[in-house]
C-alpha cells in the first residue's frame, strides 16, 4: 500500500486489531461462526483448519 496518510501509527493499530481478532474469533469454529465473516465464502479446507 502506498498512501502517505496511512501513518505507522494506524499501521501497527490495524494489526492490532487483526490479531485481536483472531485471538476471539480464529481459537473457535463456533465462536468464528458468531464474527461478522460468518457468511465469507471460505471452502471447508480453511474453515477446518481451526
């Protein structure tokens, strides 16, 4: 991405906010099927790899 008014700042936020995600939805089947990508199209390989 090349958009100077992304800072480094916002950059590390973002990624915060990735890896918190993951830390609630990705541990869990069940609870990922609660988050906002429940309706993503992801094949059963990928959803079974957690």
């Amino acid at each position: 991405m090349n958009n100077s008014d992304f800072t480094p700042d916002e950059a590390r936020e973002f990624h915060a906010l990735i890896d918190e995600f993951g830390k609630l939805y990705l541990r869990n089947r069940d609870q990922f099927l609660t988050s906002w990508l429940r309706d993503a199209n992801f094949n059963e390989h990928i959803l079974n790899q957690f």
